[in-house]
C-alpha cells in the first residue's frame, strides 16, 4: 500500500511542476515576448526554458522521493518508490499529451516514459546509496537528473538522424544506470536482512 501511494505522489508532483511552470511563465513571457503572444506550450520549447522546465520538474520529483525515503527503509523500496513516483508524474504528462488531440507515435511515448521514469530512479537510487541529507548529494543528485532530463528534450526538437542516435543513446544509458542501481540496491538489501 505504501508503494502505491508513491504513485499518486508522483501525480501530484507533475501537478506541482505544471502550477510552477505557469507561474514562471505568467512572470518571465512579458520580458521574452512583450507583445504577449507566445503561448504556453511554445514557451517551454525555447532552449533556455527547457532547461528551466527540466530543472523544474526534477526538482520537485527530488522533493517528494526524499520525503518518502522516511516512510520507507530498505534501499531496495527507496528505489522502487522512485520508479513509481516517476510513473505517475509520466501519467500527467501522457493525459496533458493526448488532451492535445495531437497523437504522437508510441516511440515517442516509450521515451518520455523512459525519461521520467529513469530520472526519478536515478534521484531515488542516488539518495539511497549516497547520504540523502548533504547538500552535496542534492546538487549532484539535480545536476545529473536536469542534464538527462533537458539533453532529451533539447534532441527532440530538432530530430534528425544524428540526434536520433543521440537520443537513444541517453534513452540506453538511462536504462543501463536505472538497472544497475536495481541491481546494486537489491544485493545490499539482501545483505541487511541475510
């Protein structure tokens, strides 16, 4: 039961990073477009915004793992707990997507699963094998969530054959890192209760 509710944890931090992002929006549009009629969703694909966006949403993504790792213990739960915080803030996005009546290809959902999915492992799996009070971890923590999570988004603007490798290859070494701290966290778990 607890799991679960880190999935509706998950959706409430999508829901958070949305209210965050307009509000940046409604402050900082009139300085990039005083005419005032970029609209939102062109807003976040101006390359210095998605940086802003991505750190956004991993932040707050950081934000409640980290208030969840005191509800659970083993590093093994941590991570899992991350994985489905993940899960639901990728729900958010995929019903904002589909309520676009845009229908992108499933490739292109597959990733950005994969991209929320991945970052909020890699937060979950960072504090659970590195001490989650320093701020150093946090700094380290956002740093390699943002840089994953904005390479992507910077890629997909502009696919081309490059940039598709590009992509899945931060797609790949995603995974990768996701299942080595499975691995890694599910080996001390059964060293603590062995």
């Amino acid at each position: 039961m607890i799991l679960i509710e880190s999935f509706f944890w998950g959706i409430l931090a999508a829901l958070g990073a949305l209210v965050v992002e307009i509000v940046f929006y409604v402050f900082v549009s009139p300085f990039v477009d005083p005419a005032g009629a970029m609209p939102f969703s062109q807003f976040f694909i101006i390359p210095n915004f998605i940086i802003v966006a991505a750190f956004i949403e991993e932040i707050l993504k950081y934000i409640l793992i980290s208030k969840r790792f005191s509800v659970l213990s083993p590093e093994k739960l941590r991570f899992a707990n991350a994985l489905l915080i993940g899960l639901g803030f990728f729900l958010i996005e995929l019903m904002f997507i589909l309520a676009t009546k845009v229908s992108p290809a499933p490739q292109f959902l597959i990733e950005i699963a994969i991209v929320h999915i991945g970052t909020a492992g890699l937060i979950g799996g960072i504090l659970a094998i590195k001490n989650a009070r320093k701020f150093a971890t946090f700094v380290y923590v956002i740093a390699v969530a943002v840089t994953f999570h904005s390479a992507y988004n910077l890629l997909s603007l502009k696919r081309n054959g490059l940039n598709n490798y590009l992509i899945f290859f931060i797609l790949g070494l995603l995974i990768v890192t996701n299942l080595a701290i499975f691995l890694y966290t599910r080996r001390n778990s059964r060293q603590i209760f062995a």
